[in-house]
C-alpha cells in the first residue's frame, strides 16, 4: 500500500497554506488571517482547479508572497513591500504573504513552492491526457460512422466496411 507524503505547511503574515497530494488548504486561524481576512474558514483548492501559481520569493527587505490563481481576471495585484504589504494583498483569499525573518522559513516556502509547482503540472499533464483520450476515441467513432454510412449509401461494400473496421 502507497503512503502519502506528510502535507507541507507554511505560515504567512495572514494565514497558513497546507499543501496536500491533490489539493492546497488555505487557513486565516491566525492572528493576521483573522486580521486582514476576517472569519473566513478554510479553503481548499484542487491543483486541476488552478489556473497557475505565483510566487515571490520574500527576503529580508522585501516580504513575498504566493498566490493560487483560481481565475486570471479576478486575481489581485500582490504589491509587497519592505515593511508594508498592500491591502488588496493581504485580502486576496488565494494569496499568504511570506516574511523572511527566518533562513528556515525561506527554505521551506522554496520545498512548498516547489512541491505545490510539480503537483500543478502533473494536474495539467492529466488534463492534457484525458482530452487526448476523448479525441482519439471521439474520432474513431466518427470513422465508423462514416464508414457506416458509406456502407448504407452502396458506396462500399459490406466487407470493405468489415476491413476498415
């Protein structure tokens, strides 16, 4: 039987995001979170849902960020700054501000960003498949009809149409 990875944690200026096998869970049980966003519960986002990820690494002038983007249109600026983070920012419900007071923290914002990355591309590649998979069978059923009809209309005969069968 195949275990599970451990989920991935990291904790932010406005909340917390989990990063699980096939979905990331975004939490405001903090201070921030409930600061900027509110009480709002969980959130959970599946990597097939996302549209992309951004990410700015934070160092320790600047914070950073990562943003779940779930729709291009809706999503918000992220402008973060030395001290200041824009409001908009820290409000966006896909987005957990990232602070560099720790080399640690950095680290593991890197293993989440990357681990969140891969999971988005393999989300992608099976989208990707799938479609390939309906096409390709969608098309050899149009074959056969087509071929059916030509059968129908005389046009071939009944074993030509068992041949390209």
């Amino acid at each position: 039987m195949r275990s599970e990875p451990e989920p991935i944690t990291i904790t932010g200026v406005n909340g917390r995001a989990t990063a699980y096998e096939d979905h990331v869970n975004i939490s405001r049980k903090s201070f921030g979170g409930l600061l900027f966003q509110g009480f709002k519960g969980e959130k959970e986002i599946f990597y097939s849902d996302l549209k992309g990820i951004e990410y700015k690494k934070p160092n320790l002038m600047l914070n950073g960020y990562i943003q779940f983007i779930t729709n291009a249109e809706l999503a918000k600026n992220q402008a973060v700054g030395w001290v200041g983070t824009t409001l908009d920012a820290a409000e966006d419900p896909n987005a957990i501000i990232l602070r560099a007071f720790k080399k640690s923290n950095v680290r593991m914002y890197e293993k989440f960003h990357r681990y969140v990355m891969l999971k988005l591309q393999a989300a992608k590649q099976s989208k990707v498949q799938n479609i390939n998979l309906s096409n390709a069978s969608y098309s050899t059923a149009d074959e056969l009809q087509k071929l059916a009809t030509l059968r129908d209309q005389g046009i071939i005969s009944n074993e030509e149409f068992q041949q390209q069968k």
